[in-house]
C-alpha cells in the first residue's frame, strides 16, 4: 500500500510538474517580446484566419507570344512568357511554407492566394530557382512539375529537389551559363551573385543563391532573386540593357543584411540598367515585422518622379513590355 502510495504520489507530482511547464510556456508564448514568442503567436493567429483571393486574375492564354510578360503570381513566383516560351521563377502555390510535419507544415500561412492555381498555368518551359529556402524552393509545388521540365538552380541545390520527380536539373555557380533549346527556340540564362545566404534548415551545408539574367532574341530581363543592398548590380549594366528588373522588396525589417528596402531595389534596378522595375516578395507571407502593405507604398514614394518604370502593384497584375 505504502509503496503504490509513493507511484501514485511521483506521478502526481509529474503530472504537476508538466502542468506547470505548459502554463509557463503557454504565458511565455502569450507575453514574451522574443521573436520565436511572436513567430508562435503568429502561427497560432494564422490558423483562424482565411486567405483572400488574388485581386486580379491574369489570363496567360490571351498573351502574345511576340512580346515579353511577366506576371506576379504572389510571393517571388513570376511566370513570364518570353517570346512564346513559359518561364516559373521561384515556384511556390502552397497555402504555408515551412517545415513538413507530416499532419501538416510549419511556416508562415498565406495572406493572398496564388493569382493562378498550379492546374491553371500554361505548360512550363524552364523552371527557375534562386536558393534553396523554402519560401522559393517549396517542395510540395516543385513535386507537381514533370520529369522532363528544364530546372535551373544553384549550386550546392540539387539534394533538396530529390524528393521531386524532376529530372532535368542544372546547378549554377555564380557566372554559371546555361541554354535551353526547344521547337520555340533558345533561351540563354546565366546566373550572377547576389547578397544573402542559402542554407535550408535543418542542415547547416551552405548552398548557392543567385540572380540570373535571362536573355532571347536580342532581349534580356534580369531575376534578382533574394537579395541584400550591394554594388554587385553596378556589374550587371554591361551585360544589359535589360527590359525589365524583377526585384525582392519586403522583408527587410529587421533582415537588412540579405533583404534589401524598396529604395535599394530602386538602386539595385538602376546600376544595373533596367527600363523597368517588377517588385516581388511582398504582400504574400509575414517574414518579417514590417506592416504587410509597407515596402509597395515605399516602392512608389521612390518611383515618385518616374511612376511609368513602375510595372505592376498588385499579385496577379501582368506587365507587357513595350516593343523597342
């Protein structure tokens, strides 16, 4: 009796001991100021709340293929019709992106759908990927993609896509080229260093990241990927001019150092030469703590006395270059 008096008195006392520690971290995640405590508070806001639909819905089977396209699917995902050939940048249609958990991912939720549905695109040409985190490199839309599709990703990359189904995957170093050869005809793409890092957690392996320059039929656009301020843009206006910049402009509160402010894609977009400024990598998911509709309102203060160089606002909106 005495001795299941001692259990019984032990699990209590465990049980206690556990209650106690899921109350402290139940008053830790509700109170601390910690970033993990916020990121927590906000994974826990985000299953409550619903995703709105794209504000405009972009309709890719009406677009000439004598002309280049591009079009802000949500997020860094841009599909571009380049004089008749399909190109994905940075593919990601899931609702969170994150870590799978098997029930479920971990990782920040969506605030805007995907302007179109993965069975709504055209079929793809070449795929691009800048670096392997997993807002740009989102397995489960990678996985929906044929053997066949023409993959172009950084180097140190190709482990991450092996649960994929592709098959025709190029790893490019920094001033890495490749070209990809159809019936449509060729596309040249070659890639270019950027600043920021390319680690995927869990694994500490440091892995590529990069921005590429994208060149057909005497034309060219530049992809800049993730990246930070940084004077490697002033080497790219030789290899331009370029038609089109597509730049990352949120996330830079507090990630400066490899998430350049609206004002610096500006800068970035104009050392490199470009006509044209396409912003991405706003407006979609909360990386950061700047408010969700800052950096498009800074990206337009800063295009002020230009607006026209401005392409586009909103996800889902497509911007046509003008014929030169």
């Amino acid at each position: 009796m005495q001795r299941n008096r001692r259990k019984f008195m032990k699990c209590l006392l465990a049980g206690a001991g556990t209650a106690t520690a899921a109350a402290c971290g139940a008053w830790w995640a509700g109170v601390s100021e910690r970033r993990a405590a916020r990121w927590l508070r906000q994974m826990m806001a985000d299953a409550k709340r619903g995703i709105a639909p794209p504000p405009v819905r972009p309709k890719p089977e009406q677009w000439s293929d004598n002309q280049i396209t591009i079009c802000w699917l949500g997020h860094a995902t841009v599909l571009i019709n380049f004089y008749g050939l399909h190109i994905l940048a940075d593919p990601a249609f899931s609702d969170r992106v994150g870590i799978a958990l098997g029930l479920g991912t971990a990782g920040p939720k969506r605030y805007i759908a995907p302007a179109l549905r993965f069975h709504e695109l055209p079929p793809i040409d070449v795929v691009l990927l800048s670096h392997a985190h997993m807002d740009h490199m989102d397995l489960p839309s990678l996985r929906r993609f044929p053997p066949a599709t023409f993959t172009v990703t950084a180097k140190t990359t190709c482990d991450v896509l092996e649960s994929t189904h592709l098959q025709q995957i190029t790893e490019l170093p920094w001033g890495g080229r490749t070209t990809f050869r159809c019936g449509k005809g060729e596309l040249e793409i070659e890639s270019f260093e950027v600043k920021h890092w390319g680690q995927r957690w869990p694994s500490e392996l440091h892995r590529g990241y990069n921005g590429y320059v994208l060149r057909r039929e005497g034309k060219a656009i530049l992809f800049g990927g993730d990246t930070a301020h940084t004077p490697l843009f002033s080497g790219l206006r030789s290899r331009g001019p370029f038609e089109a910049a597509i730049m990352p402009i949120g996330a830079y509160r507090p990630w400066i150092w490899s998430h350049c402010t609206p004002e610096q894609a500006v800068e970035l977009a104009n050392w490199a030469g470009a006509r044209y400024l396409v912003p991405v990598h706003h407006q979609t998911f909360r990386l950061s703590e700047e408010p969700l509709t800052e950096p498009i309102e800074r990206l337009k203060e800063a295009l002020q006395r230009e607006p026209e160089r401005l392409a586009l606002r909103q996800v889902g909106e497509s911007f046509r270059c003008p014929q030169t």
